[in-house]
C-alpha cells in the first residue's frame, strides 16, 4: 500500500477536522499553508487544535511548499468562488499536485465561471494532474438527489431545499453572508453588488450534466433571513439584534429543454438554540418521490466528503473534473492509500 502526501491549504475550521481525518485515515501530512500571522510558524496540531503536535509548521509560501515536498494532493478550503479560488488551483496544478477543494462555485463552474475553469482545465492536463471541488454538497445536493431521480420513470419538477448554519464555517463566510447588516444595507449590497454565482447554481448545473439534459433558461432571486429575535453568533463573538440580517436564502431555477425543471433554495443563516440543518427534495412525475434528510450535520459532512474524495481524485484522469463524472463516493474503512490505483 502506497501513502498518500498531502498538503494541508488554508487551516481554518473545515480545515483544522480534515487534518484530523486524514491522519487518523493514514494520510502523511507533508505541509500545511495559512495567511494568518498568528498561524503561521506554529506546529499544525496546536492551530489545528488536535491536542497533539505534528511536526508539521504552518507556513506562508505555497510555491516552496508546493514545489518541495512532493506531495500528491493538496486539500484546499480557503474561499468560495472561482474568482478567489483561481491562483490557488493554477498554483497547485503548475507544480504538478493534485488538488481537491470546497470551494462551493468548484463543484460545477462550467456554467459560471467557463473560461477560468478551461484555463485550469488545460493547465491541469498539461501538468498531468486533477483539479476537483467536492464538499457537503457532493452527496446531499447532487449523487443523493441523482440516485433518487434513478428511481423515477417520468420526471416534470426537481424542488430542493436546504439549510445551513453560517456559525460553522468561521467569520469570513458569516460576513460573506450579510450578517449583522440592516435590510436596508443588504437591498442596496442585492442591488450595486456584483455578486459571483450562488451555490445553488452550480449544484443544479451539475444535476442538469448528469442527467443529460440541457438548459433552456434559468434565473435566481435573493431575500434576506430577518432576526426576529436576538441571535448570539459564535463565529464572529456577538449577538444579531432583533430586525438585522442573519444570512439569506438564494433560489435558483433551470427549465430544461426536455421539459424538467429543476429548483435549489439554500438559506446560510444564524441558527436559533435547537435548529439543524436540512436537506428537502421533492420530485414530481411518474412516480412522486421525496427525499429528506432533516438533521444534517454540514460541516463535518463537508469534511468528511473532502477527505473521502481524496483517493478518487488522485485515481481521476487530467484536467478539471467535476464530480458528476467521478465514482461514487464511498466510505473509507482503510488507510486512504489504499484505495489509489497503481500510477495514479
């Protein structure tokens, strides 16, 4: 059994449990990159948090650590969209690394970012590597839902609908969602803002390539999630007074020329005492099929994901490939290593 060389880019939250899971699923740690001063120089386990150390420092210069450690894959969680994300993957793939990230625009940014995802496309195979965004989003949002549409004979409307705590996933994405803005605030930043595509776009867009059908029209609309009491925030040390924003819902539709149409309504926002994450979807046609998931544990899950793909990632062909076009995910009882084919 070969052992997988990772390089663990970006240690925040997602970050700091995949470090966890990959050593404790086999992976050999073979560098770690943060932004952050207050990281930077010091051991991956203490910023990590695992209560152990790695022998592993935090460092600031991905082309040194990209290009001296041979590592076999870099695991990125550092930002969302392709706009952010573009430097990162081109870096990766110009020293040869795979790389695998959840950068939520990653898991389909054919549709909306095309000429940044062929660029790293050709970059990738020109290098021989692969270049994948995965994520909570892998299962619950695109296979789980595919595999249900399995089942279906005749299929007219796709509806889903999902939920997630902003609090998990650190202060930046609670600012990237509005929070502690007023209403008035947020329509004005919905009105000037050039936004990049909302998550759900990319989600329907992968569905739409795994079925096999192709986009007639499509459109998004975004409202603002209201405190209607006061909301304490973990992530940013404060507490939401009453009538701010605490994240927002964004809707998106695709009409299909094959007749299908396809809706993802995804709210990021404060959760209350008691709330959890869920995963709605409801099918109408032939026959009529529902799946629900009303519990789901997003950031680990996200984690989870991320890790698990790693084999499939490194085993893929050249290029960006997204993860319609992958195996199933599948879960890893064994040492990572042992699920990557000989010369991948």
């Amino acid at each position: 059994m070969r052992r997988i060389k990772a390089v663990v880019y970006g240690v925040g939250s997602m970050n700091s449990i995949a470090t966890r899971m990959m050593l404790e699923k086999g992976v050999d740690i073979v560098g770690a990159l943060a932004r952050s001063p207050e990281k930077v120089g010091r051991d991956l386990g203490e910023v990590a948090g695992l209560g152990f150390e790695t022998g592993v420092t935090v460092e600031d210069d991905p082309d040194r650590v990209l290009s001296s450690r041979q590592a076999d894959i870099a695991v990125i969680a550092v930002a969302s969209y392709m706009s952010d994300m573009y430097e990162h993957l081109r870096r990766c793939a110009e020293h040869g690394v795979n790389a695998v990230t959840i950068a939520e625009e990653a898991l389909y940014p054919w549709n909306s970012s095309p000429m940044a995802t062929a660029e790293l496309d050709h970059i990738a195979r020109r290098h021989g590597v692969t270049l994948t965004g995965t994520g909570h989003q892998d299962v619950y949002w695109v296979n789980l839902v595919s595999m249900v549409l399995a089942t279906a004979h005749r299929i007219e409307t796709v509806t889903g609908r999902a939920s997630w705590n902003v609090d998990d996933f650190g202060p930046e994405v609670a600012k990237d969602q509005r929070v502690d803005t007023s209403v008035e605030d947020f329509d004005r930043w919905l009105a000037e803002a050039d936004r990049p595509p909302s998550f759900g776009r990319n989600t329907l867009g992968a569905l739409v390539e795994d079925l096999g059908l192709s986009v007639a029209a499509q459109e998004s609309t975004t409202r603002p999630e209201v405190a209607k009491q006061r909301v304490p925030s973990k992530s940013l040390g404060m507490t939401v007074d009453t009538g701010r924003v605490i994240g927002f819902t964004d809707v998106d539709t695709v009409r299909s020329h094959e007749g299908v149409t396809l809706t993802f309504e995804m709210t990021g926002r404060l959760y209350l005492e008691g709330e959890a994450d869920i995963n709605d979807w409801t099918v109408t046609g032939e026959p009529e099929l529902r799946l629900l998931n009303p519990a789901v544990p997003t950031g680990v899950t996200t984690c989870t994901q991320l890790v698990n793909r790693i084999p499939d990632v490194i085993n893929a062909p050249p290029g960006f490939i997204t993860i319609e076009k992958l195996p199933r995910l599948r879960y890893r009882a064994f040492p990572l290593g042992t699920y990557v084919r000989d010369g991948g």
